[in-house]
C-alpha cells in the first residue's frame, strides 16, 4: 500500500515531473510509472502500490459523505484511490505524501482538485476533516491509526493488512483481542467489510488486507486519563497466559488492594482465574477510572 515519506511539509514539489501524469491502474502502468519516476518500493516499509480500481472504488463509497466535507487521504501514491473520491464528487481533498517524487506527481495529475502535504503522517499537523482515509503502509499502519483515533478524525476509512483489522475489531475471548482492540474501542467502533487479496497490489504483499472503518463514539470518553489506561492495558496484557489475581497486584500497592481495586471496578467476582483477554473493553475503562481517582 502506498507509503507516506519522511520529508518538509510543502504544498507545492518543484521536482520535474515527466509529461505523463495519467493515474495508472494495471500493474504494467505502475510499474512503467515508478520507473520514470525514479521510486523503487521499500520492501523494509512492506510498500505496495493498490491497481484494483473497484477497490478504490469501493474504499471510496465508505467515506459516506456528501460533498463540501473536508476529506484527509493518507498516502496518496500514484493516485489510483485520489481518483476515485474525486469521481465521486467529495471533498475538498487533502493528501499527505512523504515521497516527494510521488507528492509531485500527484500534483500533476490532479492539479488545484488536490491540495497535497509533502510530509510524514506520523509527524504533519493533522488538518481538521470529518474523514480520514488511506491504503495504510504494514510497518507504521498501527502508528498512524493511533495518531488519527487520538485526534478523534469522525470517520476513518482504511485499508491495512488483514491481522491488524482483525485485532482492531477484535472482542474479549478471541486471540486477536488485546491492546488495539480496546483502544480502538475507546475512541469508538470498527466494522470489517471486505477481504482484498495480494493481486490487487504491486508489488503482491505476502498477506491479505481488509477495508474497514471506525466511527468516532459522539460523546466524551470514558475515561478521565488515557495514559493511565495505557499504562493498566500494557501491564495486564504483557502477560496475556497469566491469570488476572497475578497480574493485577502489579498495579497496587498489595493483594489487597488489588482486590479493593477489582471491587470498585465492578469486575466479575472470579475475575483473579480469569485472564485479560477475558474481560471486555468496558472493565478496563472502569479499572482506568478506578486508578485515576485514586493518584
């Protein structure tokens, strides 16, 4: 999936940019395009470039949006998923594209329709938009979706390999379950829709991926500190084999407070056999607020 470089934020590329600018969709298009612009795809980065046209389409047709709402798209690439929201009338679009030469590219292909932020989505101030979309990179996808669930972005829309969908979806009691489900579920909830297999890219990934979307809960959170629920989530969840009653002293002073602490959280009264991925995201937000009213 295409990736968003390390570079200067800019909205304009002065690199040269060769007279073609159609948008390719056929990996042969792509390919013959890398090429003429010099970007070879990073492996390291697990970077590939989406030729299916209906699976941009479809990605798409999921921002549900009317027009005259302000769009961000993460990682433009070569456009392929930039022109099928345009198609569809929405925006204004803003793109954030880290590789220059790509950045530049886009801007050729689709002039004054796009503004375009040549800059690292992990870094860039986030403009303010009411959906945020992207065929997300494999190794910095969980990076940039914590930073788009913590600006609380309404609606987000993402491509990503297919375990990291799961896992956001994910609820208590399966293998998936753990900190992403819950902090996904945090700031709202996620629905998976359809699997896109490995020929849709270039070049093939070695995994499936899945589009799936998060809508923003309306109301406040629900709880007072999310670092202090970050800090409960990664101690309990660091020994996902051990039993809760062995876990949760790590968070209290003693046993017994411990027990004072399961109490006042409304945890289930066998919650020490228990372990953490048996418990829902609602007794982690109940143990956070517990924590925080007691510092």
């Amino acid at each position: 999936m295409s990736r968003t470089s390390t570079g200067s934020s800019s909205r304009r590329n002065s690199l040269p940019i060769p007279a073609f600018s159609t948008v390719p969709e056929h990996p042969e298009e792509v390919l013959r395009t890398l090429e003429r612009l010099g970007v070879a795809p990073s492996k390291r980065w697990g970077q590939s470039f989406l030729t299916d046209p209906f699976v941009a389409d479809a990605e798409a047709a999921l921002i549900e949006l009317p027009p005259g709402r302000p769009i961000l798209e993460v990682g433009g690439g070569l456009g392929i998923l930039t022109s099928a929201i345009l198609r569809r009338g929405l925006g204004p679009l803003t793109v954030i594209e880290r590789d220059r030469r790509l950045a530049a590219f886009l801007e050729s292909a689709f002039g004054p329709r796009v503004q375009v932020l040549t800059a690292d989505a992990l870094e860039v101030d986030l403009p303010k938009v009411d959906c945020a979309v992207g065929n997300l990179p494999y190794s910095s996808a969980t990076r940039i979706l914590d930073r788009l669930l913590t600006a609380r972005v309404p609606r987000i829309v993402f491509l990503v390999q297919q375990e990291v969908a799961q896992r956001m979806a994910a609820g208590p009691g399966s293998k998936e379950y753990g900190r992403l489900s819950i902090f996904a579920q945090l700031y709202g909830s996620v629905e998976l829709y359809r699997s896109v297999g490995a020929e849709a890219f270039t070049p093939r990934p070695r995994v499936e991926s899945r589009l799936a979307v998060h809508t923003a809960r309306p109301d406040p959170l629900p709880v007072p500190s999310v670092p202090v629920l970050e800090r409960a989530v990664s101690v309990l969840f660091s020994s996902r084999r051990k039993q809760l009653g062995n876990l949760l002293p790590r968070l209290s002073p003693s046993k017994e407070a411990a027990e004072l602490l399961a109490k006042d959280a409304g945890w289930p009264a066998d919650w020490r056999r228990r372990r953490p991925e048996e418990l829902p995201p609602e007794a982690y937000f109940a143990l956070a607020t517990c924590l925080s009213s007691s510092r």
